[in-house]
C-alpha cells in the first residue's frame, strides 16, 4: 500500500508540475485553417480569345509548311480554337507531330484524322517485332564496325 501510495504521490506531484510549465510556456496562437491557395490555369475561351480561329488556322499551316510533314499537305480546319487535322500519310510519327505542331501553335484540342496508310504500319509492326533499333544498341554491346576500328 505504501508503494501504491507513493506512486500516486509522485503522479500526483508530476502532473502539477507539468501543468504549471505548461502554464507559465508561452502558446503560439492558433491558426484558422484554411483551403491551400491554387492558381487557376486560365480558361480555355481566354485563350481561344487571344487568336481567332483563322489566325490560329494560318499558324498551324505556317508552322505545317517550316516541318518535315510540309510534303504531306494536310487540310486544316479551326473552329472554336479546336483544330481538325485530316489527311494521309506514309509515315507513321507524321501523325503524332501534327497533333503536337497544331497543339504548340495554340489549339484547344486537336482532332486528328490523319490517315495512315497500311505500308507504314506494317514498317513500324516489323521495327517492333525486331527489337532494338540502331539508336537504341548497348554500348557494351559490340558489332563488326566496332570490332574492325579495336584491332
């Protein structure tokens, strides 16, 4: 009993003296919690407003006629800042590079409705099917070129 009633004692005595340092320890105020502050990407009709669609039309083909894709006269067609590609192509990445041409010059979206035609997918199945392609050989790995220059 005299154990117990020395803990208790001792809890007793720690407690009043936690609370008398909490006491005399200055509290930093509480903030009111709020939302983090965002900021907004701007609306897709404010960007649409800074070009009308026949300038954003005329710098898509600007843009189409600086590029390798310029051989492939794509038809372009701009309305309500959505950029609609169509047309038909040989090569496969033609199609991707004008959806990322169109897009850079400032287009909302882009529809593209680029054909390909069945030669180049049958190019890029094979590329596939081979597995590394000249660019993307290991360094360690070594091939006749390699082995002439060393001896």
């Amino acid at each position: 009993m005299i154990c117990n009633s020395r803990i208790g004692a001792t809890l007793v005595l720690a407690l009043a003296l936690g609370t008398g340092y909490a006491a005399t320890k200055a509290v930093p105020p509480v903030r009111a919690l709020t939302a983090p502050v965002t900021r907004a990407k701007p609306a897709a009709a404010a960007t649409q407003a800074t070009m009308p669609d026949a300038q954003l039309e005329k710098a898509i083909r600007a843009r189409f006629a600086a590029s390798k894709i310029s051989t492939h006269h794509f038809e372009v067609h701009v309305q309500g800042g959505v950029a609609t590609i169509e047309g038909k192509t040989d090569v496969l990445q033609h199609k991707g590079t004008a959806t990322r041409l169109a897009k850079s010059c400032g287009a909302i979206k882009v529809v593209n409705k680029v054909a390909v035609s069945q030669a180049a997918k049958d190019k890029a199945a094979k590329n596939l099917a081979s597995g590394r392609r000249r660019a993307q050989v290991k360094r360690s790995e070594t091939t006749a070129r390699t082995a002439k220059r060393s001896s």
